[in-house]
C-alpha cells in the first residue's frame, strides 16, 4: 500500500510540475493552432485565446 501511495504522489508532482512549465515557461506559440486551421471564435479571429 504505501508503494502505491509513493506512485500517486511522484505522478501528481510529475503533473503539475509539468503543468506550471506549460504555462509560464513554454512560449504559448508551441500551443498555437495553425493560421490555416478554421476556428470558430465569433465573427473575427482576435487572438485572444
């Protein structure tokens, strides 16, 4: 039991570690949908998302 316990949490560190380096040290252009893809965002495409 306590080795699954020691799974979960390294899993969950991995997680959200992973996750505070997408978000404020990747540059948000990797994420980017292409310029050619059609995206249904309103009347204009204001890059906002």
């Amino acid at each position: 039991m306590e080795l699954l316990q020691q799974i979960l949490v390294y899993l969950i560190l991995a997680l959200a570690v992973g996750y505070i380096v997408k978000k404020f040290f990747l540059p948000k252009s990797l994420f980017a949908p292409k310029k050619g893809s059609t995206k249904a965002c309103g009347q204009e495409d204001c890059g906002c998302h």
